[in-house]
C-alpha cells in the first residue's frame, strides 16, 4: 500500500491506495466501478460511466466496521483521459463519516 500525497499537492487529505468494488449511479444510469484509492475527501474511481467536471454521482461501497455500504453523494472533481475521476464526497451520513475515517486512519496506521 502506498501514501499517494505528500504535502507537497494543494490536497487537504492524505489519499491512501485501496482497491475495492463501487457502484457508481447518476439518475437511471447505474455501473459497476473500481475504487483505487481514498482520503477523507472522497475517492478515484474508474468505470465506465460518462463523466464531466461537476457531475453529481451517488457512489456505494463496503468499508470495514459497517455491515451496510457506504452511499455517498458525491462530486466529480477531475477526469483523466483513460476515465479515472477524482470524487469529492458532498454527501455522509454520520456513520459512514465516522467509519471512512476510521478506515482511512487504519489504513494509515497500517502503512507506518
């Protein structure tokens, strides 16, 4: 696993590479995704869903320590041309808050 920031990007969350499954839905439209890392802010994905800059998506996935997925609202922020987009989380839930982060900090304290 690797830290894939530094501090010496304008980021304000450490992003840790994980790899995991995503389901990625944008009004009636609805596809299976790969997650490729995550922070506190959000997360990359890849997938085959027709993105731009701004889109609102809805992406749902697994984290330890809750029996339910994670569903959370979220922005496109980036786009690279071989489709990996960059999701800014706009919407948690309080339990999904505190379980993203306590995953994210375990994969941290893993990575030490």
């Amino acid at each position: 696993m690797a830290i894939l920031y530094d501090g010496t990007e304008k980021r304000n969350h450490v992003r840790l590479e994980w790899k995991a499954p995503v389901q990625l839905s944008r009004g009636d439209v609805v596809v299976e995704g790969e997650i490729h890392n995550i922070s506190l802010g959000g997360i990359l994905v890849s997938s085959s869903l027709e993105l731009r800059y701004g889109d609102k998506v809805t992406a749902t996935f697994y984290v330890p320590k809750l029996k339910a997925p994670v569903v959370a609202k979220c922005a496109v922020r980036w786009i690279s041309a071989d489709k990996e987009c960059g999701l800014n989380f706009i919407g948690l839930k309080a339990i999904e808050t505190w379980a993203v982060s306590h995953f994210v900090r375990q994969l941290f304290e893993n990575h030490k």
